[in-house]
C-alpha cells in the first residue's frame, strides 16, 4: 500500500478501512511540550509532530469576542461562562484549574433564569476555515458538545450530582439553556467551515475511577436527549462523531454505540476491569478506538520497553483487524513523564 496523509490514514481508521500503519495522536500538558520541544531543538508543536510522525487531529476554534462574566474574585480568569479559574501547582507543573462556579448557589429555575448566559453571536465564525487551511494534511476537529460537563462546571461537581435526583426542575432547564446554546453555536461553526470538518466532540467525563458519576437512569432522563441532538447535528453535515469520556465509563458504551459515536476515547482500561479484546470483539465493528496508552502507571512510571509492549498489546486487541485503532496516551502526558518513554510510544505506533 502507498504511503497515506496524515488525515487520510486518521480517517480511515475510523471508517474501518486498510491502513499502511496504525495512525498516532497526542494530548500533553504544556511543560511534555517544552521539554519535546528542548528535546528536538525546535520552537513550534508541529514539528515535534513531524519529528515523532505523528498524525494527530487538529483543532481549531471561532475566537470569542463578547464580554466576560467577572465573579467575585478579581485574582482569577474568567470566561464568557463566568468560570473562574487559577493556577494550581502539582508534580513538575501547574494546571489552570476551575475554582469559581457561577451557578453553584442557584436554588430555582428563577435563579437561572436571571443568569447571563452567553450568546453564540460573539463568536467569529469566519476566521474557521483559514485555520483549517494551516493543516492542509491532517484531520480537522471543531466543536465540544458537553452538556453534563457543562453542568459540573456551572453549578459545582457536588451540586451537579445531586441535582437530577433532588433538583430536577433546576437540571432540566439548564440542560435545555446549555443545548440551546451548543445546537446554535455549533451549527454556525459547521456552516462556516462546511467540508472542512472532519470530526467534532460530543463528549462528557461520566466515569470515575472504578464505575459511573451518575447511574445510566439519570443518563437517560437528562442528558441523553442532548448528546443525540448533537450526534444528530453532526452527522447531518457529514461528521464523524469523537466521543471524549474519562475513566470507567463502561456501563454507557452500549447506549453511545446506539446513538451512533464513531469514536470512543480515552480507553482508560486501568479505570476499572476492562477486557480490551472483549471491547474490540463487541464494538469494534462500530466504533475507532483512540488513546489507550495507560497515563497512570505505564507513561510516568513504567520503562521504554513496557511503554512497547503496551503499543504492542493495544495493537494485538483494540487493532486486532488492522484498522479501527488510533494509538495515543489515554489523556494528557503529565510533565513527570520521561521523554525516552514518550520516544518508546511513537518509535513502537510506527512499527
């Protein structure tokens, strides 16, 4: 088989086609990129893309240019959501973390309604396709449908967990702002970028580290609606469909088969007891899997040779078939990773 682009062989992996190689992405936080950037003597990401053949997927955003919602504390970042957020150090670096929740005190619909919700006017959707043409080789990804998230972070984890069981009224209606708001904005980037897109995110982090956040009834009575609404959307101009969902969030993979996502990421399999051959021999008909290199133990921890044989692993079970597998860290690599296994990953993907 002749040599395939970048976008073409991301593509086919997820349309269950032959490849010349099982494609390869990459998700990082800032302090992996400057220590691969120190590493190869480059200044710009995309050429550590190059350096480490990776084929990646390529975002790209309208800039936002309405007001923002200013909280209480003039020490954070606030965005057009009126999230607040600050930086938070850990291990090797700093993570902006959300520490200001505008609706977390809301006690009725009337709250809400008093909110100043965003308009998806302040958006400039024009600029899209200059930047999809930055990356004339490589799959396009635009859009983040993620109501639940959404929820978490208006009203606070805790609050957000409680409140399809104590709160329904208040839950119902700010699913129905949030999808509102995500149905307009995101119809308007996929008009202005028509042909250019190949991929968006309707996604969610409903698992937890052993098990669901909420039970699959909830699920069903909030939010399945909305993730439909956005499958549906997509599909409607010809896009596939990337499902982002952390930790074990098994119990859910039959429904968002069902619903019709093409691609299930991160695959946290240590979240949990996960079968990955099993997975594969279920799905794997429907669904491209993405990520799959353990974030927990194998990156940081583990030595070159087992980063190896873990490719190699998720290559004999998730890519069983040859295709339907794109190989990437299973979420961000945590600057505590050493180089030389990020180097093991991408040297054994292209074998």
């Amino acid at each position: 088989m002749p040599p395939m682009t970048s976008r073409e062989r991301i593509l086919a992996a997820v349309r269950h086609q032959p490849l010349d190689r099982f494609p390869t992405d990459i998700w990082a936080v800032p302090e992996t990129w400057r220590k691969l950037r120190e590493h190869f003597e480059v200044e710009d990401d995309l050429e550590v893309y190059d350096r480490l053949a990776i084929d990646g997927i390529m975002g790209i955003s309208p800039a936002y240019h309405g007001p923002v919602i200013q909280g209480p504390d003039s020490s954070l970042r606030y965005d057009e959501w009126g999230f607040g957020y600050a930086p938070q150090e850990y291990a090797g670096g700093v993570y902006e973390e959300q520490v200001y929740f505008p609706l977390k005190h809301a006690e009725s619909v009337a709250d809400l309604q008093k909110f100043p919700w965003p308009s998806p006017d302040d958006y400039d959707y024009p600029g899209l396709p200059e930047q999809a043409a930055r990356h004339p080789n490589r799959a396009i990804l635009c859009g983040y449908w993620a109501v639940f998230y959404w929820h978490n972070r208006l009203r606070g984890l805790e609050a957000s967990l409680m409140d399809g069981l104590v709160e329904p009224a208040i839950t119902r209606y700010l699913v129905e702002r949030v999808s509102e708001f995500f149905a307009e904005y995101h119809r308007r980037c996929f008009e202005a970028a028509r042909g250019l897109v190949h991929l968006t995110q309707v996604t969610d982090d409903f698992g937890s580290q052993n098990g669901l956040m909420i039970s699959p009834r909830i699920f069903d009575t909030f939010y399945r609606a909305s993730l439909q609404q956005a499958i549906d959307l997509a599909h409607s101009y010809g896009i596939l469909v990337f499902h982002h969902d952390d930790g074990d969030n098994r119990r859910l993979i039959p429904r968002l088969v069902e619903m019709g996502i093409e691609v299930l990421n991160p695959i946290q399999w240590r979240c949990g007891n996960w079968d990955l051959a099993e997975l594969k021999a279920s799905y794997g008909a429907r669904l491209c899997f993405h990520g799959g290199v353990d974030n927990q133990e194998t990156l940081p921890f583990g030595t070159p040779d087992e980063v190896r044989a873990e490719v190699r692993r998720l290559k004999a079970t998730l890519g069983a078939d040859g295709t339907g597998l794109i190989i990437a860290p299973c979420h961000n690599i945590q600057a505590i990773t050493p180089v030389e296994n990020i180097l093991a990953l991408y040297e054994e993907a292209a074998q």
